[in-house]
C-alpha cells in the first residue's frame, strides 16, 4: 500500500496568524506523543495540539470532593497538561491553595525545563512568572477567560477585583512580551471527517456496546445522542463566551486583539466550537450512572484497595477515550491512562492521585503511514494483517509511563476496552492492582487476537462497567461511593430527562 505523497500542513494560532475558516486539513505531517508518523493515514486524527488542549478542559472539570473556595481570589478551576518531548507529564488541575501553574511547579520543579504547557485558560502572572524561570518552552491556552475573570465587574470599573483582574492581565501581557517561552493560543482546525470519527467510534465504544447487549429494546443511539447534547450545553456555558462582543472584550484585556479583527475572529470561534463538540462525543460514550451503571467488582472488595468514586472513574475513563481518538489503527481506537494513589496530597485539584503513563494504540516509533499492514481479520493472507505489528494502548501506557510504579501505592489502570491476551501478562507483572474497563469481548477468540486471560488475571482488582444490580455479593460498604459536586447534578438530571424522555 503506497503512502499518499499529498500533505498540507496546520498552521498555529498564534495571535498574529489566521486560519481560513472551515479550512480541511487531510493528509498532514503530525507527530504523535508515542510515534513519529510523517504521513497521516486513511482515517482523521487528532492533533497532538488538540489532543492536550481538549486534555486541559477535561482536567477542569475533574471532580472536587468539596467546592473550590478561595479567599479574595476570582479565580475559577483550571486544567494543565504538562508535555515534554510529546509525552505527556502530568495531568493537573487548581486546587484551593494552588493555581494550576503553581501546581506544576510544585510536582515538577526543575523537570518543567523545555516542556509544553496546555491551560484550560490563560495563566496569570503569579503563575507565568514562575513558569517562565522555570525554563518551560511553550504555554498555550484556551482563549475563553483569563485565570483571573475579566468579566468580573465589568461595568464598574471601579470594582476592586476588575480593577485587579486588569492590573494582573496588564502584568501577564508584559511578562509575555519579554519571556523567552513561547506563549499563544494553539488551535489547530480539524480533519473535516473528525466529528464523524469521533461521534461513530463513541457510538460504538465497548461501554454502550455494554448497555446495548444487556437492554436489547433500547435505542442506544438515541441515548449517545441526548447525552451528547447534555454534554455540549454543559461545555458551552463553561468554555465558551456565546455574547460576541463579551468575548472581543475578554480576548482584549487578554492581549489578543488580533483576534478580534475578522477573519480571525469568526475562525477562533469556530475552532472553539469544534473542540468542544469534540469533547462532548467522548464524554457521551461513558454515560453519566445511566440506569445505575458504573464500574463495579463482581466479588467483593476484600482486601484490596478501596475503589475509587464512580465520578472520578468515568473522568479518567474518558481521559482515555480522548486519547483513544489519536490512534493510528484506522478501525479501532483504544486509550489507557495509569494514575497511581499517593500517601500525600501535594495541593493539586486531583488529590492523592498523579499520573503515571498514557497511550493509544499506535505503530511503532518513528514508522511511517503504509509502511506496515493495516488491513483487519477480514484480509484473506494474514502477513497483511495489522495484529503482528500495532502496538496496543496498554503497552504504550506502560512503555511511555512518566512514573515509576510503587509496590506500596495504589496504581490503577484506566482502558476503553477490554485487555487482551498479549496485554494481560504485562498489566499482571507491572505491578498495576487495579484496573477499570469493560468485559464486552473477554473469553472471546477474534482471529488473530484473542480475549481469553482476562479473566484469570490475579492480584488485580478488575472493576467492570455494569449495571451495578449485576454486581454479585456486593454489600452497600464494599460499593464505590456515588458521584458528587458538579458530576452528581449532571448524573441527577441526565437519569431524570432519559428516564422521562424514555416513557414519553
């Protein structure tokens, strides 16, 4: 199979530069966070820019155990991917005491040097000045509200926290004007084919699969499709301004005014909408404790580890399910993320848990598009199989890991599909003990890969997405707690509006 020789490359927003809107991106030379793929394939993907931006806003929304309240401070919840040499370091949010900037600091230290930092909004200057010593190459962020909200007081100038959130962005555009660390706004356009991607691999992901297979009379595309547009008004009111002169405001006080001048300005928007629906297709392919499904145990816990609230579960889940949509399978995109349980929080919005590794599956390193078959079971010569040669998200996660794996820590591991026979032995002898996933395919042979030891892997807790009456011997003590805060207000009124639009 001959490489396409076609390619046309993305452009940045940066400011001072546009992107003609609608503009299809096809064919382009990407480089991914495991491989170095000079040649996209037949299928979209997503773009490692995207990928870490849509990461960040994700990030945002990780579930507080308690509401954020901070003292004389505007600041609203912040989302931070930390990338060094296109594998990703750490996922970080704010947290009451800390700015996500700072949280970065803080985990990273001196290893901040050379890295690529993703915001779900602009960083201030308490934060910038900090980042920009600390050597980062790159600081990209979301172009929706700054850290410290502009729009607080706006019609009153002589509000005390506008007057501060001014003074900061003034203070925040110089500390950019003189930083060596490349700062903008890093939005790239999507492949014209990336929403349907996306919306059909969501669609037909193993946890509605799941739903599918135990409810035969449900229409399941029609449960992806309301949890769909729960999710992206949901997203809209968060991340993005619906009032167009609002937002010239905010991108004004930001230092963007290039962006308020047209065609920059309708492009921005655009981008911005895209990556949001975006978002929304993955997190309706995990829906929020519809008819009482979650990740359970069908044995009780024992003495393993308790198990992680179902909110923070399905947030990871879906970390994984973003990743998923970097493949370089052009079938079957599969994501895993590894978190590890600490003894000590250290002030980040995630608590006790940090990242350890992510991945999806891909070619391996430095191959090119068509170098290697790509063609499923239903080729008749099995040498043009692609089974011999991909490299699976489970295998990526633990080769491109950022942490070691502690014996005496809680290391879990997040996958968006069942593991297989190849993966099982690995996940065994890494030292993960937990593990969340769906069984959709386990026991099963697929031609050349197959399912089968999955569920004889001892030592680690497999907590499979199921409808929690399906989870045998299963005491109210030993079920992971429900959701809470912003997931628990969604899970209520999602379960409400399907329950009501399901007798209708």
């Amino acid at each position: 199979m001959a490489a396409s020789d076609s390619r046309r490359s993305h452009r940045d927003f940066e400011g001072n530069r546009s992107i003609p809107n609608g503009e299809e991106v096809r064919n382009v030379r990407d480089t991914g966070v495991q491989t170095d793929a000079k040649i996209q394939g037949h299928g979209p993907r997503l773009s490692k820019a995207n990928l870490f931006t849509l990461l960040s806003l994700w990030m945002e929304l990780f579930p507080k155990k308690e509401p954020q309240q901070r003292e004389n401070d505007a600041t609203g919840d912040t989302g931070l991917v930390v990338v060094h040499e296109r594998m990703v370091l750490g996922l970080h949010c704010s947290s009451a005491q800390l700015h996500a900037g700072q949280v970065a600091v803080v985990k990273h230290g001196p290893r901040l040097k050379g890295c690529d930092l993703y915001f779900s909004r602009k960083p201030c200057s308490t934060c910038l000045k900090m980042l920009i010593n600390a050597g980062v190459s790159r600081i990209s962020y979301w172009p929706g509200d700054a850290e410290i909200s502009l729009l607080s007081g706006r019609h009153d100038h002589t509000d005390s926290s506008h007057q501060e959130a001014i003074l900061d962005a003034t203070a925040a555009e110089r500390l950019k004007s003189n930083s060596r660390p490349h700062i903008c706004v890093l939005l790239q356009p999507l492949d014209c084919t990336m929403q349907q991607f996306v919306d059909e691999s969501s669609q037909n992901c193993d946890f509605l699969g799941k739903i599918a297979v135990d409810n035969p009379t449900l229409n399941v595309k029609d449960l992806f499709r309301r949890e769909w547009w729960n999710n992206l008004d949901d997203f809209l009111k968060k991340f993005f301004i619906n009032d167009e002169e609002q937002h010239k405001y905010v991108l004004n006080k930001m230092g963007l005014e290039n962006f308020c001048a047209e065609p920059n300005f309708s492009n921005l928007r655009q981008h911005m909408r895209n990556l949001i629906t975006v978002l929304a297709s993955a997190a309706a392919s995990v829906p929020v404790l519809e008819e009482n499904y979650g990740f359970f145990m069908r044995e009780p816990l024992g003495m393993g580890s308790p198990a992680l609230p179902q909110d923070v579960v399905r947030h990871c889940i879906i970390q994984a399910r973003l990743l998923a949509c970097r493949t370089e399978d052009p079938k079957v995109g599969v994501g895993a993320v590894i978190w590890a349980e600490g003894k000590q929080s250290q002030c980040d919005g995630t608590g006790q848990l940090y990242l350890v590794g992510c991945g999806y599956n891909a070619y391996p390193v430095g191959s090119q598009y068509a170098e290697y078959p790509q063609m499923d079971h239903k080729q008749e010569e099995r040498q043009y199989r692609k089974y011999r040669y991909i490299l699976h998200a489970e295998q990526n996660a633990l080769t491109f890991r950022s942490a070691e794996i502690k014996e005496e820590e809680n290391t879990m591991m997040f996958v968006t599909k069942c593991p297989c026979d190849e993966c099982v032995p690995l996940i065994g002898c890494a030292g993960i003990k937990q593990i969340y996933t769906t069984d959709l395919d386990s026991n099963k042979v697929k031609h050349d890969i197959s399912y089968l030891r999955f569920d004889k892997l001892n030592g680690v807790q497999k907590f499979i997405w199921q409808q929690k009456s399906s989870a045998r011997h299963m005491s109210e003590q030993d079920a992971p707690p429900t959701a809470n805060g912003y997931m628990k207000r969604k899970a209520e009124e999602t379960h409400f509006q399907c329950n009501k639009r399901l007798r209708s």
